[in-house]
C-alpha cells in the first residue's frame, strides 16, 4: 500500500511540475483576453455617451456626463494598458 501511495505522489508531483510550466502562457493570454474585453467595453461606451449618460442618470450616479466620459476613456484605456502590458 506504501508503494502504491509513494507512486501516486510522483506522479501528482510531475502533473505539478508540468503545469506550473505553463502558469506564465495561461496568465498572458488572461490578460490579453481581458484587456481586450476592457477596451472593447469603453469604446462601446465612447461611442454612445449620451445612451451611457442616462443610464448613470438613471442610477441616481452624480454628474452622469462627466462620470460617462470619465469611464468610458477609463476603461479603454486602461484595457489598453492591460493589453500590452
């Protein structure tokens, strides 16, 4: 039973081993998807301003229009910044 157990741990051990190698592909393409997604969101947003004003105003959100453009850019750019890192 001691050996059977012994060889459960190595291999669980190379599965460790062998996905941790990819940690730094799957974070990259994280973040690449992501940014992507985040810039695609505030250009939506850039591009209906007014829409995207009265939606803030409907949520009761202070200065609607400045909050708009102040998210919107935000978001674009920031997505941006994730994107290319």
């Amino acid at each position: 039973m001691l050996e059977k157990s012994s060889f459960l741990i190595q291999i669980y051990q190379k599965f460790v081993r062998l996905l941790s190698s990819f940690q730094s592909i799957f974070l990259l393409i994280i973040r690449i998807i992501w940014g992507y997604q985040f810039f695609l969101s505030g250009w939506n947003k850039v591009g209906d301003i007014p829409g995207f004003a009265r939606f803030l105003e409907s949520l009761d959100i202070w200065a609607p229009v400045f909050h708009a453009y102040f998210v919107s850019y935000a978001e674009m750019i920031l997505g941006l910044f994730l994107l290319f890192g």
